[in-house]
C-alpha cells in the first residue's frame, strides 16, 4: 500500500515538473530576444555613437565580437534612430563585385536589403522611414516630378545598416573595407 | 505540508529541466525553418520577421548578423556526407559544385562561428580565387597536414563547422529545394 502511494507521489511530482519545465522553456525561449544583451545591436552599440560609420574589424581568429563572419567580405554599419528624422544612407557600390546595403531593426530582423545590382551611378541609396515620415513626405510630393528616392518603410524607430563589400582576392580587401568606410548615415529633418 | 514540498520539488526540477533544455536548443541554434540539405544546414527565414522563436533566440545568443535574402545564403555543415561529425583529426575532400551565385566563399570555424587560426593564416576560400579543375570543379582539401591545391587547415583540436556562403544567388528564395548534388560534396579522406 505504501509503496503503491509512493509511486503516485513521484508521477505526480515527474507530471508537475514536466509541466513547469516546458512552461520555464517556452517563457524563456519567448523573452529571451527581448533581453537582447548578446544581440548583433548590443555588441554594435559600444562601438561609437548613432548615424557615425564605423567599420567592422575583418573577420579572424582574434576579432570575437560578431560570429559567422566572412573573412572574404568587409563591413561598416551605422546605427539610427529615426525619432531624430528619416535617415538618408548612401554607399558606393562602383567596385566590380558584390556589395550590398542591409538594414536591420533593433530587435534583429532584417526589412530590407539591396544589392550593388541596383545601385544608380555607382550608388546604393535608400532613405529609412517611419510609417509616419512617410506620410508627411508624401503629404509634400510633388505630383509632377516622379520621386528619386528609394523609402524604406521601417516599423521600429531603432536599428542598424549594415553595408557590405566582397573582396575578390585577399590583397583586394583593403579596397572592399575602403569602400564601406566611404558609407555615410545622416538623419534629415522631419517634413511637416 | 506535505503537498506543500511535493509542489516545491516538482517546481524545482521543472525549472532546472527547462532551463537545461533553452540552453541545448539554443546551443544546437537550430530553429523549426532550418532546412537540411546532404551534410548543410540552412535557415532562410533567420534574421527575417517570420523567424519562428527558437531561430530568434539562437540569433540574439550568438550575436551574428545573418545575410538578407537579398544579400545570400549561408549554409552550415557540421558533418561530412555520411552524417559523421567533422573531426579535427580527419582529412576531408570538399567540393566540386555549388549553386549558382555570382560568387561563393567556403570558411572553416570553430563551434562558436569564428575562424581558426592556423600557421597558413588560411581562413576561408572565395569563388573568385580558387584554382579549379578542367571541367570548371574545385576540391578543397580541409586538413590540418598541409595539402597541395586548395588546402583549408584545420588550426586546432576543436570541434569546428565548414560555412558556405552564396552571394547574389538565384536560389535564396528557395533555399530548402535546392538539391543535394547542387550541394559541395563533404567526403572524409582519411583519420589519424
């Protein structure tokens, strides 16, 4: 009898524990892109102030900072925050190979991306926006004379662009890290 | 009283059970929209706003800035062709294609994504430099003996992962249909 009760104690505790654990999993899989402390944005952060350029250290055994990066490819970013005003982000894409512009919110998801394939006059240029800059942008449109920019529509106010430069050889990467440094971020002011 | 510690037993090992399994998900960093492909791994949803949580969580973790559709595909090999886990005293043969991309690098890195340092200061591989076959093929030999040809060292004694990134390739958007042949072949040569 006794035994009989232990067993029931111990599957009782086996189901509640089982329970608890894949609610601690779930919960804990859910907030832990809200903490954010390991994130590209909060490594990128230290590095120096919103809307300056700064490039990243070429991929190597010593560079920890950011994992998963190509030794073959440079890279520059600037972070923004569009509560200052749309931001207008231009790079020079008129190397031979591959070079593109990224753009990535705070929180880690990329909104968009372009390549140096759509670059116009051997530049890459967007202007970031909110959903509401945009509005009052287009509130002030000409309707005669088309729109040149590229708008880039961004639910969050914070984030990063990442510009990037494949090099085709190794002795070509100073020019490729050349070519990201040249990227520039500056916030324009607020249409209204 | 009695229940009372039963309760607390249960939510005890339910939280220490949770926890243990967020952190193996997270260090296996492979979220429901990885799709596995021969020996290579790829998530093209990673880094987008349809990540599912397990692949946002394993992002914030590692900290890496994944590539935009637009931009590529990175693909993650941590076994050869026959499923075995690539080890450091093994002598393999990657090659001879990849899907189409207007250019692709092969890198080695260590379990936590960074690359390893070796004597050749020989990290990775770029489409552009490679020196290829006849037939347009490449075989890159990934030892820690020097090899002739395309030599990949393997720099320590560590568990370490081979990446594969496609730049400007047609088959982003289609990534987990992409055929295993189309796939370098990962094939182990011989073991110490």
């Amino acid at each position: 009898m006794n035994i009989r009760r232990r067993v029931i104690d111990i599957l009782a505790i086996a189901f509640g524990a089982a329970m608890i654990a894949t609610l601690v999993h779930i919960v804990a899989i859910l907030i832990i892109p809200l903490y954010a402390t390991h994130d590209a944005f909060a490594r990128l952060s230290p590095l120096g102030p919103i809307n300056a350029t700064i490039a990243l250290a070429q991929s190597g055994p010593r560079e920890r900072l950011i994992p998963f990066g190509d030794p073959a490819v440079a890279g520059a970013f600037c972070r923004f925050d569009l509560r200052a005003g749309p931001l207008r982000v231009k790079g020079p894409a008129n190397l031979a190979s591959f070079a593109s512009l990224s753009f990535h919110t705070r929180r880690g998801s990329i909104f968009y991306a372009i390549t140096d394939k759509a670059a116009t006059r051997g530049m890459l240029e967007a202007l970031v926006v909110t959903e509401d800059q945009l509005r009052a942008l287009a509130a002030k449109d000409d309707e005669d004379t088309p729109v040149q920019d590229l708008r880039i529509v961004s639910n969050a106010k914070e984030g990063f662009v990442l510009m990037r430069a494949l090099s085709e050889e190794p002795s070509l990467y100073p020019s490729a890290e050349n070519a990201v440094r040249a990227l520039t971020c500056a916030s324009e002011p607020i249409p209204n | 009283m009695d229940t009372l510690i039963k309760a607390l037993i249960a939510c005890v090992i339910g939280l220490v059970v949770g926890l243990w399994a967020t952190a193996l998900s997270l260090r296996n960093a492979r979220g429901f929209d990885a799709a596995t492909i021969g020996a290579w791994t790829v998530s093209e949803k990673a880094g987008t706003l349809e990540a599912d949580p397990y692949t946002r969580a394993a992002l914030e973790q590692s900290g890496e800035i994944p590539l935009a559709l637009g931009e590529g595909l990175q693909f993650i090999a941590r076994t050869d062709d026959t499923g075995a886990a690539l080890s450091p005293s093994c002598a393999y043969l990657v090659g001879r294609t990849t899907p189409p991309a207007r250019y692709w690098t092969l890198s080695l890195v260590d379990r936590l994504g960074f690359p390893v340092a070796n004597a050749a200061a020989r990290y990775g591989f770029r489409s552009s430099e490679i020196q290829r076959g006849a037939d347009g093929g490449f075989i890159i030999a990934v030892s820690s003996s020097p090899h002739s040809g395309n030599w990949l060292p393997i720099g320590s004694k560590g568990r370490f992962a081979l990446v594969l990134r496609l730049y400007d390739s047609p088959v982003s958007a289609t990534a987990a249909a992409i055929d295993k042949d189309a796939l370098p072949r990962i094939v182990r040569e011989s073991c110490l």
